[in-house]
C-alpha cells in the first residue's frame, strides 16, 4: 500500500523543521526570504555532507548560513560550467558536421549505410522527426520545411541536436570516422571520445536544469587519454578534468574557466569543503598543466 503524500508546509514551518534537525537557524527572516526563493526539497539536498556518517538521522550542529552558502556556490559553478559547455558543444557540433557533410554530402545522415551495424535508423529518424517538429516554428526550419521539401543539411540540423542525440549521432558513426575526429579534435582514440560526450551530456543536463553539482556522484567515469597520470571516478572535480582536454581553446582556458574557478573557490571557501566536490591539494596547478 503506497504512502499518503505528505502535507504543504509554510515557509516558517519549514524553519521549524530545519531546527528540529540541529540547524540553527540565527536569522529567521533571512532564513525565510532564502527558502521563498528556494524550493524547499531543492535545498534539503544540500544539507547531506553535514551528515553523521554513522548516525544517518543526526545531524552536527550546523549553521543555516553554512548550508546557503554551499548552494549558491553551487549556483554560480553551475553558471561557470554552463558557458565553458557551450563552447565545447559548438566546436563539437561544428566539427561532426563539417566531416559528415564532406564524407557523406549535406544529407548523408539520412543514409543508414553511413552509421555502423550498431545503428538503429529507425529510432535515429524518429528523433530526428521529433526535433524538427519540436522546432517547426523556427524561421530556419520554416524555410527548409517550405523550400526544401522538409530536407536539411546536416550543418543545419545538427544544431537542433540534443547534446544526448549529438553524441548518440558520434557512437553510431563508422569507427574510421570516429577515429579520424577524434584524432582531429582532440588527438585521442574514439572510445575517450565517446566517453567524454557521455559524460559531457550528463553534466550539461544537471548544470541546465539546476541540479545539484556539489557532494554529487555522476553516472559515468570519464576515460582518460593514453598516458595520463590521474585516475577520474565519479565526483565533480573529474568531469571538470574532463572539460580541460574538451575544450576547443586552449590558449584561454585559464583566463575563461581557471581564473574564475580559482576566484569562487576563494570566495566561498569557509562554506565549501573541497572533499565534498573531489578536488585535489594542486587542482588548479592540474587543471593547467
């Protein structure tokens, strides 16, 4: 027999609760305009590193303060990764198509003969249907709908790929192909490659749906090249590993992404612990080597 659901709470019972759990909270009124802005089950997520690891239903006494401070720095890590991820996908998309259309003409996506044996055609043109349906109203996919007979280039409708449907599109590709991209971009083997944009999807889907990034553990390990040193698990600081080799310029990576990195870190230090988020003694000296 399933639960009854459980009743709304008021934002001042919400506090209520907090304490209860061995939060002090010293400033009500910030405590309540921070929750009216915040989803209440939202922010119960970040109370879980302050945990006792043996007593999983006691919690150290903890400032509230402590637990918003570990969310917003959570929120602009978010904003931080998004932009470098945008700039990754655009490169990604932009080489895909350009090596696609060369090997395989504008439509040569439409082709089941240009994927591997692994290739399911059909689910492949479903979601490309449902990608074109989903975006009709779009000025670019009117004017292909009406003067193209409903045809696109693949330099066109790769931008209407989901990074998901992206790197489904680079793992069903002959292996050659992925070879010789992944040896372009990135001077790597394609499985790295593989592994990266399955990674790369995972982390772009929590960052674009506000999820929580710190004390989180993702679903897959990004593989490291030949030759490197670190060992990548599950926690944040490997997928942001994995962004330094992603990233199309190198040359500004640290000013874009390290700087900024290193600037919130500081900011936030005396909320965050860098255990929590799988960051090294030397990650920044990491990141730019």
């Amino acid at each position: 027999m399933s639960k009854s659901l459980k009743h709304p709470t008021t934002f001042q019972q919400q506090i209520a609760i907090l304490e209860n759990r061995n939060i002090i909270v010293s400033n009500h009124t910030f405590a309540e305009t921070f929750l009216s802005h915040t989803n209440y089950y939202r922010f119960s997520g970040y109370i879980l590193p302050f945990y006792n690891s043996i007593h999983k239903q006691n919690l150290p006494a903890v400032r509230f303060e402590q637990i918003a401070g570990v969310y917003s720095f959570d929120e602009k890590l978010r904003s931080l990764l998004f932009a470098v991820i945008e700039k990754i996908e655009i490169y990604l998309r932009t080489q895909i198509a350009y090596y696609s259309a060369h090997h395989y003409g504008p439509d040569g996506y439409m082709d089941a003969n240009n994927f591997n044996n692994k290739h399911n055609h059909v689910k492949f043109q479903n979601l490309l249907k449902k990608v074109i349906d989903d975006n009709r109203k779009s000025p670019v996919v009117r004017h292909h709908n009406i003067n193209y007979g409903g045809k696109f280039p693949i330099w066109v409708i790769i931008d209407y790929f989901t990074l998901g449907m992206l790197s489904y599109y680079f793992t069903d590709m002959k292996n050659r192909d992925k070879a010789a991209l992944a040896s372009n971009m990135y001077n790597v083997n394609y499985q790295v490659v593989s592994s990266w944009l399955r990674c790369l999807t995972d982390l772009r889907n929590r960052c674009a749906h506000y999820s929580r990034l710190y004390y989180w553990k993702f679903p897959a390990i990004p593989k490291m090249p030949k030759g490197e040193t670190y060992k990548s698990d599950r926690t944040l600081f490997s997928q942001i590993y994995m962004l330094k080799y992603l990233y199309p310029d190198k040359k500004t990576w640290e000013k874009d992404f390290v700087k900024p990195l290193a600037s919130l870190m500081k900011k936030y230090k005396r909320y965050i612990s860098k255990d929590d988020i799988g960051f090294p003694y030397r990650w920044k000296s990491m990141l730019l080597k």
